[in-house]
C-alpha cells in the first residue's frame, strides 16, 4: 500500500486541493445565497414591503422620459428665441398738427421695429378734408424713401 501511495502521490495531492476546492465552493455558494437572501429582505424594508428595485427602474424610465420632454422644450425654445426677433418688439409714436387749422394733434407717426430695427411706420394725416395714411419700410432703422421728421421721431423713440 505504500508503494501505491508513493506511486501516486501526485494523485492524491490532486484528489486533496480538489475536495479542499468543492468546499470551498460550497461554503462560497452558501455565503452568496445568504448575501442574497438578506439584500431581498434589505430592499424590501427599505421599499415599506415593496420591491425598491421595481421603483427604482420605475424612477429611472420616468427621468428618462423627463429628459426627453426637457429637450423637446429646450429645442422649442430656441425656435421660439429665433422667432421672436421678427416679432414687434419695439414702438414709438408721435402725435403732431399736420394743419394749422386741423387742431388737436390728431395726425400720428407710429413706429413698428423688431429686435434688429427693421419695420414699418405709418404716417396719419389729418385734415378736415380728408385723412390719409401712408406706410414706409424701415430696414435696420433707416427708410430709402423720403420720410417727415414725425416719422424719423417715431423710429428714434422705437429704437430708443
């Protein structure tokens, strides 16, 4: 028998570390399973009976969602902020006697510019005859058509 131990030696050495390895494992195994077992218990007290990790992907598709309605009003935003540059944005008017007999300032200059200056303006003339109304582009703050000094004061006081 000691011939076949000497023999084999190596075998048994093997033999040896391979059931010392499957305990191991075993304990391994058990320890793992217990790890486990109390993490269930863990979440469940922590979710008040209720399985927090069902919660947590809950909340984490619920930001995800946020983040995609976030973005949507982000982008809204920015078209909205190019947008309202075209928008009117600034006015100016003057009332002015365009007749000595006419009386009470009943004629007007109204301005009508947007972020970057450029618009229209009217001019009402008031007589007692009749009443007009003309309308001239405003590009950047200026007019190429000939314009009153009522209508320049109405762009000045827009721009203002």
């Amino acid at each position: 028998m000691l011939d076949f131990f000497y023999n084999n030696i190596s075998i048994i050495i093997i033999f040896v570390i391979n059931i010392i390895l499957f305990i191991a494992v075993i304990i391994s195994n058990a320890r793992i399973n217990r790890i486990n077992k109390n993490n269930k218990l863990f979440m469940e007290k922590l979710g008040d009976g209720k399985n927090i990790k069902e919660d947590l992907e809950n909340y984490i598709e619920r930001i995800v969602s946020l983040e995609e309605a976030i973005s949507e009003t982000h982008s809204y935003c920015n078209q909205l902020d190019t947008r309202i540059d075209k928008c009117i944005q600034k006015t100016g008017i003057v009332r002015y006697n365009a007749y000595n007999d006419a009386g009470n300032d009943l004629s007007f200059a109204v301005a009508l510019l947007d972020e970057k200056n450029n618009g229209i303006v009217f001019n009402g003339i008031y007589s007692r005859e009749m009443s007009n109304i003309y309308a001239k582009p405003v590009i950047e703050g200026e007019c190429k058509y000939n314009i009153t000094k009522e209508e320049k004061e109405a762009i000045d006081k827009a721009m203002k």
